[in-house]
C-alpha cells in the first residue's frame, strides 16, 4: 500500500455534485482528493480474503452468544432477547456491513464491524468510482459495490411481505440521507416498490398496533439507517415488539449483536488463530498495549490507546456507560502523519470494495477524510 500526493480535479466540487454528494466539506474537507492509496492485486485478495472469512467467523460468534445466553455482555434489553433470536432463527434480510482494518505489515487486522448502521457507501461505491474515470480510468479499483447491492436487493426481494421497501434515516443529517437515497435507487434498480419516510415521521396506529407513514399505509418491510441500540433505549422500540405486522426491519436485530464491539472478545475467544482477529478481552489487565473501548460508541468517541504505561491518546465522548473491552494495541499505518483505515465493504454476504478513511490522529475520528484509491 503505498500514498501518492496529487492535484486535485478542476472545479473537483462541481463534479462531485453532480452526482449528488452534497456533504463533500463540513468545516473541514471530508472528501479528499488531495491524496490517493495505491494496492497491488495480491494486496486486495488478501483483503477480499480476509473479509469472506471473517463473516463466516462472525456468523459463528453470533449463534455462540445466542446459545450461551451471552447478551448482558452487549447490554441488549432482556425483552428483546427473544425477538432477536427469532429474527436470527428467521433469517430475516440483511443487505451490508463494513469490517475497519488496521492494514499494515501486510496483514489486515480487525478492529471493529461497522454491521448495523455504517455509512461511507456512498463515497465508496460511486464518488470514488468516478474519480477514478477522471483520474485514470485505464486503472481497476476494489469496488464492486453497486452491483452487488442492486443483485441483492434482488434476492432480498423474495423475502419482503408485499408492498413497499420503506427506507428511513433521520432527517437531521445530509450524510444519512445521501446513504439511504443511494441504497434505495439501488433498489429501485433491482425492481423493489420503495418509499421515503423519515425515522421522526413513522407513525404508530394504536387501534391497528402497526408502524404506518405520512400518508398512513402500514409499514411492513423497512431499512433504516438509524441504531438498534437507540430504537430499543427509546419508547418507539417497544412497539417493534407489539407490532402485529410483525415487520422486516434492515438490518434485521440480530445486528444488535454483530455491531457491538463485545463482539470482539468473543471472537478471540472461538477464533485465536485467525489471523485477522487481534485478541481482545472483557477483563482489564490481559493485556500491555491495549486499546480500551466502550461496547456502544460512534466516531471514534471516549477510545484510550494505551502503550505499556504510557498513554497515546484519549477521545472525549458521552458513551461507555454500557461497559468496554479491552483490544490489543495495533497502530494505524503513518504516512507523514496521516493514518488510514481501511473499510472493507460486505454485501449480500460478499466481500463488495473498500472505502479508506484517513485522520491526523491514530484514533479515527468525525474529522477523518475520505481518500480514493485504485490498484496498480
């Protein structure tokens, strides 16, 4: 993996916008074209390898917490327990996930599984894509994102009650929606009925007991981009339980447990010799050079990296109420004092391309930028 400075396109917002990526810079760049990561092939089938067996891994942890009773580990309410594991039972439809990689010395090691609600798809699948075009688009780039995503939303078809796929995110924030609208064309394009409905605007019929929207037809299959572990903190959750449609929500809530980094420890724990898996515990003390982690976080908030007695760095935040785990120390990659981590994109059970995001700091961060990259 190598890091190459460049010029940036002419007039590089423009054509970004074009494709409708309208969240390109906040108060400071996001996307970044400033810059660029260069991967052989070898080194992307390495990746591509890495992803497929960890999902196999991560599939295996899941039925491991279920059987074992493990979810005060992931602080997931006890009422849901039994919807969870119906949902897992059920094979309810789930469409993506994203693996973040610490790629370095050769090898790719997890740090976390982005499974419920990752976004940065959008940039990956299509913003990159088409600046690649520009840039040289004699070059390949790992990223067959769009096209798995539109197959399986096929597949996922059969599956769905008929009717509409609503899709639903918060209506605050450009990125969310920019995400959900790309995931909905793609289904649009794979042949399903969708609507748009906000997460503030899904009603509750209280003679009927199902979710409805703004115009009061009954939601039965619905992608939100919105957590799990808020619905269920929240009043709303308690009517998924009672809700006689008895809907399909993507991700489905055995997500719950893949997208919380408990998941982590249990993972070392069945899978120590994966070469992809750094070892990670419940229990402080195990561990010299540790990066200390709550269970329920976002964006990089309220991490410690600690080396032997020395402290790298500490992130301010509002999580870690729910407990933590502690992961072996494993330091991003410095490239003159920019550090990338790699997402790897899973969809319809496949590894589908990756999206890089790189930070000034060593914890990744609301700060980081999105770079492209493409393969030699």
């Amino acid at each position: 993996m190598q890091r190459h400075t460049l010029t940036p396109r002419n007039n590089w917002q423009k054509e970004v916008e074009k494709l409708g990526f309208g969240f390109h810079t906040t108060n400071v760049p996001y996307w970044d074209e400033s810059a660029c990561y260069e991967f052989s092939m070898d080194e992307i089938l390495l990746i591509e390898r890495a992803s497929a067996e960890l999902w196999d891994c991560c599939l295996g942890a899941v039925q491991y917490a279920m059987d074992n009773n493990l979810y005060y580990r992931f602080a997931i309410p006890d009422q849901y327990i039994p919807y969870i594991e119906k949902t897992w039972q059920e094979d309810h439809p789930a469409i993506y996930g994203r693996y973040d990689f610490c790629y370095k010395d050769g090898v790719p090691k997890l740090l976390e599984f982005n499974a419920d609600t990752p976004t940065s798809l959008y940039e990956a699948g299509i913003v990159q894509w088409f600046w690649l075009q520009d840039y040289d688009k004699g070059r390949d780039q790992f990223n067959s994102i769009h096209e798995k995503l539109i197959d399986y939303w096929k597949v996922l078809k059969s599956y769905l009650y008929p009717g509409p796929l609503h899709f639903s995110c918060v209506k605050a924030s450009l990125e969310d929606l920019t995400n959900t609208e790309y995931l909905r064309d793609c289904a649009i394009q794979a042949g399903l009925q969708t609507k748009l409905v906000f997460i503030d605007d899904i009603g509750w019929d209280t003679n009927d007991q199902v979710f409805v929207d703004l115009q009061d037809e009954p939601i039965k299959n619905i992608f939100k981009l919105y957590p799990w572990e808020w619905m269920v903190a929240e009043e709303f959750g308690a009517n998924i339980l009672a809700d006689r449609n008895k809907s399909f929500w993507i991700e489905p809530a055995w997500k719950m447990i893949l997208s919380n980094k408990a998941i982590l420890p249990i993972l070392w724990q069945l899978y120590p010799d994966c070469p992809w898996l750094l070892p990670a515990y419940f229990e402080p003390g195990r561990l010299t050079d540790y990066v200390k982690k709550p269970i329920l976080s976002r964006e990089g908030a309220n991490i410690e990296l600690i080396r032997g007695t020395s402290t790298l760095q500490i992130t301010p935040g509002a999580y870690g109420a729910e407990g933590y785990i502690y992961q072996q120390l494993a330091t991003l990659p410095d490239f003159d004092g920019n550090h990338p981590v790699l997402g790897s994109w899973i969809i319809g059970q496949e590894p589908a391309g990756l999206g890089i995001r790189e930070s000034n700091t060593l914890v990744t961060d609301n700060l980081s930028r999105f770079i492209p990259h493409y393969i030699r």
